[in-house]
C-alpha cells in the first residue's frame, strides 16, 4: 500500500490546501494529513480544532475514503518513517516557496532514502492564498468565503469572536 503524508500547520484549511489534498490522494492508496503540533508559527487554532476542520472539509467537499487526519509533533520524517510514508506531500505557490521546500526536502532525504517529496503546483486560482491572508481578513471581519470551504467558514469568525469577547 502505497501511503503519503501531507504535513503542515493548515491554520486555517484553505480551499488551497484543499485542492492539494484531492489531487495527492489520487497518487497514494492512503493520504495521512499530518497536522503539526508544536509549531514556531504560534497558530490561532488549536492542533484539535485544525484536525476537526479538515475531517469536516473532507466530509462535506469531497467523496473521499482514503484520507486520515491526525496531529504529530517532532520530525517530520521521523514521523513519515513510522506511519510506513513513502512520498511526502508539499505544495508550491512561488519562487518564494521554492528554496526553503527545497532544502527541507533535500535534508529529508539526507535522513531517510526511502522518503521522497513530492511538490504539487498550486492552482493558479489559489496561488495567492495561504493561511495567513484568511487570518488576516477575518481579524477585520472581512469576507473570507472565496479562500476557506463554507463549512468552516463561521467557525473561523467564531474564533477570533471568542477573543475578542474574553
Ligand atoms: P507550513 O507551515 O508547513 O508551510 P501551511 O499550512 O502553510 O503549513 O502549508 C502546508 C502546505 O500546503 C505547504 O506545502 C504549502 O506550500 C501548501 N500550501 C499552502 N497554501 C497553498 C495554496 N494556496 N496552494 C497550494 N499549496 C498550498
């Protein structure tokens, strides 16, 4: 069985990501999405509330079977190695993305040969979007439906909602 992981902070899911997840699962048997933990990043969503997304996106937009979702903490291809991974999954917006992808994967491989990444190109209708614009619209109450599924949409407002309020 040939299986994949697709790791990433995913603070909010966006329909980009979304749109990786269909096309990468056509190429594995079973795509793991891997939702990091203990991020740099600092994320608005807690690890619990950003798998609870992606299980309610893959439910509601898509007919899949063949992808689980699940939070992971520590290295990535520690964690590949133990979920039997043979690709990792990264997606590719710009230039700008490119040089750190490709080191990351590069070390990667330096650390275990029988893991490759793998990058997907973006659609060119999501090449602008990331998590960080949709973060950064709807702390303004801005309208984010055309970046986030509409399943999720409320939840996002709700959040910074439930900020404001404490
Ligand atoms: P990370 O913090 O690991 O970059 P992200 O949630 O920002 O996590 O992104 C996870 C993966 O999805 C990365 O490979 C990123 O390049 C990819 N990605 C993010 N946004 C898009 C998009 N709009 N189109 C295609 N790929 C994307």
């Amino acid at each position: 069985m040939k299986i994949g992981i697709y790791p990433g902070s995913f603070d909010p899911i966006t329909l980009g990501h979304l749109d990786i997840i269909v096309r990468a699962s056509g190429l594995v048997d079973k795509l793991i999405i891997g939702v990091l933990q203990n991020n740099a990043k600092k994320p608005l969503f807690t690890a619990e509330e950003r798998v609870e997304f992606i299980e309610r996106v893959i439910k509601e937009k898509t007919n899949l079977t063949s992808v689980q979702v699940e939070a992971f903490d520590g290295l990535l291809i520690n964690y590949a190695a133990q979920k039997n991974a043979s690709i990792i999954v990264r997606g590719l917006r710009a230039i700008t993305d490119f040089e750190y992808e490709l080191q990351i994967a590069q070390t990667n491989h330096k650390l275990n040969t029988k893991i490759d990444t793998v990058f997907f190109t973006t659609s060119v209708e999501y090449s602008y979007l990331s998590s960080s614009v949709v973060k950064e619209i709807a702390v303004y109450g801005g309208d984010i439906r055309q970046f986030v599924p509409d399943c999720i949409v409320q939840s996002v407002y709700d959040k910074y909602n439930s900020i404001r309020s404490v």
